[in-house]
C-alpha cells in the first residue's frame, strides 16, 4: 500500500467540483483508493459523497492511500491534483 499526506491547495477546499474531479480519477484509477483528513476515519476516495463530506478545505492535510499495482503513481496523480488550485483555472 502506498501512502502519503498532502495539503489540499484549492483555493476552497474540496467542494463539488474539485471533489468530483477527484473522485473521478480515483475511480478510473481501477484500485482502492481511500482518503482521509486529520485522524478521521478513511473513506473511499472514488466517493464524491464520501470525498466531500470530509469538510477538507484550502491548507488542511489529507492522508491518501492507494493499493493494488501501480499505486505509487496512482497515488502520484491523486496528490498532484489535490496540491493545485483547480479553482484559479
């Protein structure tokens, strides 16, 4: 399993469009993929509902954690999505 915590950069927090574009790509990754905020509970990433009902917002640390094949660069696009500010573009 591949792990890493990450700083939410949108500019606010993963609300339905940055959640949705998330969850999407974890679900289209095709491995379990869970995210977490704090020391809260883990919950499936490829879950809009799941990913937005953390109440993650700008600068709040999330832990993910992908398994299965190729979880490192899964995990490497995951992270990489939640560190830019899909809200400026």
């Amino acid at each position: 399993m591949a792990t890493r915590t990450v700083t939410i950069a949108s500019s606010h927090g993963l609300h339905a469009r940055p959640a949705k574009l998330f969850s999407e790509a974890a679900k289209n990754s095709g491995l379990a993929v869970t995210i977490a905020k704090g020391d809260g509970a883990p919950v499936n990433a490829a879950s809009i509902l799941g990913v937005i009902s953390l109440g993650a917002n700008t600068g709040d640390e999330v832990t993910l954690s992908v398994e299965g094949d190729g979880a490192d660069a899964v995990l490497e696009q995951l992270a990489t999505m939640l560190q830019t500010d899909t809200d400026a573009e």
